[in-house]
C-alpha cells in the first residue's frame, strides 16, 4: 500500500475502539443435566390442592413433538377450520407455556380461555413447545394441552400453528363468543 492509502485507511479507523475481549456471546448457558431432569421430576408432581376446572388429567392423549395437534367440536364448520389451519383467522391473543410445570399450565391456561371468553376474543395462540425429552417420552405439556383443549368449554376447535407462528410447538385456537351465541356452536 502506498502512504496515500495508509492515511486514508488511518482517517477512516479515527475513533474506533478494539474488542477488549476475543470470546463470542453464544447465548444462554446450558442447563445442568442433574437439575433439568429434577425440574422436570417435580413439574410431574402434584403440588397437593386440586382445583375443580373440567379439565381431567385422568386420560392424557401422547404426541409426539413434531405430531401436528388438530380437533374440531361438533357442528364447527370444515371451512373455519381450514382458515384457522392456514393461520388465516387473525389471533388476538398469545400464551407461552414454555418452562412450566403441568400444574401451571394448567391454571395460566384455563385463566387465559376465561380471559379471552370475557374479551369475546375469537382465535387466539398458545405456545406449548416440543419439548422433546431426554428420556424418549413425548413432550408433556403439548399432550396435556391436546387434551385439555378438547374438554375445555369455550373451545371450539384448535390446530397447529403455521411455521411463522410456532408450527407443531404452538396451536391456533378457535372460540366461542358468548355476544353471539348460537352463531359459532
């Protein structure tokens, strides 16, 4: 390089600082092994009160982590189904269930239906993830929340989302509006 392009290049670096260190970000640190499967132990466990709200743990429908999730109740037209599958019936509400344990699940997600009824939200999103386990079983809370969606009253159908919203680690669910009564059973 000539002294022309060195003072150009010098002018242009005027003001810059050097990396201090030489180590990337990565993000997150990995959980530990012992403590995950602990955790996990413990989200089984029933914390001793039982809450009254419909939904039945007594028969719990596995799936698998890339399993598509979809039911309609009776007399849901195939039509809203197919719009709510293509992600076509706009959702105004989104739940995360990442990271809880079956029994918070639960309760955050029976409060999230009794919300959105009393907004008279029609399609909302819930979050459950794949979860795919160390052990070989199939995820946990997207099988309680398969099965629990079905026994819920305000549901009238679910599907997995679109890729762009979550794909088989979130579902879109469709409502019923009570301000409408009649129209949407």
């Amino acid at each position: 390089m000539q002294d022309d392009d060195i003072s150009l290049f010098k002018a242009e670096l005027r003001g810059v600082k050097p990396i201090k260190h030489d180590r990337a970000d990565t993000g997150k640190p990995k959980p530990d092994r012992k403590q995950f499967t602990t955790l996990r132990q413990a989200a089984t466990v029933s914390q001793g009160e039982t809450k009254v709200d419909g939904l039945s743990d007594q028969f719990v429908i596995d799936v698998g982590a890339e399993d598509p999730l979809y039911w309609a109740g009776n007399g849901v037209q195939e039509g809203q189904m197919r719009k709510l599958k293509l992600g076509q019936i706009p959702f105004d509400g989104s739940l995360d269930l990442h990271g809880m344990s079956v029994e918070k699940a639960r309760d955050t997600l029976w409060e999230f239906l009794a919300e959105a009824a009393r907004l008279e939200v029609r399609c909302v999103r819930v979050t459950h993830g794949k979860a795919v386990r160390m052990d070989g079983r199939k995820p946990m809370i997207k099988s309680h929340v398969n099965t629990w969606l079905r026994q819920h009253p305000q549901v009238l159908g679910f599907t997995s989302c679109q890729a762009k919203h979550g794909g088989t680690g979130a579902v879109y669910i469709l409502l019923k509006r009570t301000m409408m009564d009649g129209r949407d059973e």
